[in-house]
C-alpha cells in the first residue's frame, strides 16, 4: 500500500502517554480511499496512481467525473488525488482497489498537507508581524500603519514599489505543509489517525497525508528503529 492518504481533519484532543505525559492529538479520518486510475510510462509518461475519495451524490458530480470513476467499477467520488510512484510499486495496484489508514501501522512520522484558515483582508501588523507605528503623545492615528512605501524612485527609475514587498492583503487560505508529525495512533475499525499536534485548516478540512520525506538526524534514528 502506498503511504499516502486523503482524509479530513476531524479535531483535537489529548492522550497520556505511558509515563502519563499530555500530548496533543489532532483525529484525522483518513479514507478509505480507492485507485481510481493507474498511470504508467507507456500510457501517460510516467507511473503514479490516481486515489478517489468520498462518495457523492451524481447529481452533484459531473458527467466526466462520473464516466472516469465508472471505469474504475466506483460511485462517484468527490475527491482525486495522484500519488507518484516507482515502476514496481505501480505493478501492485489496479483500478477500484482500496487504500485505508491500514498503511499508516508501521509509519513513525508523516507530512501533513491542508489549506489554512482564511482571514480575509488583514493589515501589516498581523499579516506580517509588524510592529506598528510610536505609541506616543506626538504620533496621529496611524499606529497600526505599516509606514512608507512609496519612496522607491531607486526601483529601476519608475518609482513604484517592488515587487514583493510586504503589505496588507489577503491572508490565509493557502496550502500549507506540516512535516515530520508524530503518528500517535491508528484505529483500523474508525479509519482514525491519530497525529501529535496541529495541522492545517478547519475542521472537516480536506487534507493529505503521507509518510515523512525529510526527516532531521533524530527523528530519522526514531524511524529507523521503528522500521
């Protein structure tokens, strides 16, 4: 099974360990999910298998997606993700086959990817972190303001601000990657896991979890113990 899932994050909670230390859990239901579609070299170029979750209604699908997840013998599914694989892994799978949290038994440490909580437009201050203007008695009502920016005659002899520089805008709403999350547990009849501390989104967020690609010199020793 490849290690990688597609699920929703549920909430948080706690678990004592064993020397009865807090640790916060965040409950992800992960799958099932199916192979909608195998690639290989010889079709498509390269080898990566297509996964397909959560049912959903036709009338709320359309005809290709209805069609495509059909060829596969599945309902119609309301998400699709693809998973690059190598040419022998790609050999063990085929169409309408499931994945569940199974996968995840022998796993230390997995990448968790959602997209963050959006916050509308916000200023410099909390989009950035800015300090904000002087508190003091002198100072007119611009405390919050990020200050100047327009003085940029410099910027290639146009005068505009460069590219890039931080102001107010939209924030949040983003895909965000988490690495190296702790699996706490795995509960094969709820197709529950269990991750050590937050993850991106709100609840009922879809996210994708897979197992960890980079790892630092004392989780990767964690790893390979536990392999």
């Amino acid at each position: 099974m490849p290690k990688a899932i597609l699920g929703r994050k549920i909430g948080m909670t706690r678990l004592y360990d064993g020397e009865g230390a807090n640790v916060p859990v965040t409950v992800i239901e992960a799958g099932p999910c199916f192979v909608s579609q195998v690639k290989t070299q010889e079709t498509d170029g390269y080898d990566a298998i297509q996964m397909a979750f959560e049912d959903v209604k036709a009338r709320n699908s359309t005809f290709q997606v209805i069609g495509h997840d059909a060829k596969a013998g599945l309902a119609p599914k309301r998400f699709h993700k693809e998973v690059r694989l190598d040419e022998s892994e790609v050999a063990e799978y085929e169409a309408g086959q499931e994945i569940n949290v199974e996968s995840f038994e022998s796993t230390v440490f997995v990448d968790v990817t959602g997209t963050s909580k959006g916050k509308g437009f916000q200023g410099g201050m909390k989009r950035h972190g800015f300090a904000g203007q002087e508190a003091s008695h002198g100072v007119e009502r611009k405390h919050r303001s990020p200050g100047s920016i327009g003085g940029r005659s410099s910027n290639l002899g146009t005068g505009k601000p460069k590219k890039g520089i931080r102001m107010a805008g939209h924030m949040g709403a983003e895909q965000v990657t988490v690495r190296s999350l702790k699996v706490v547990g795995v509960d094969k009849e709820k197709n529950l896991l269990l991750v050590k501390g937050p993850v991106p989104g709100p609840k009922q967020g879809l996210i994708f979890i897979r197992e960890a690609k980079r790892l630092y010199k004392g989780k990767a020793k964690l790893a390979a113990a536990a392999g």
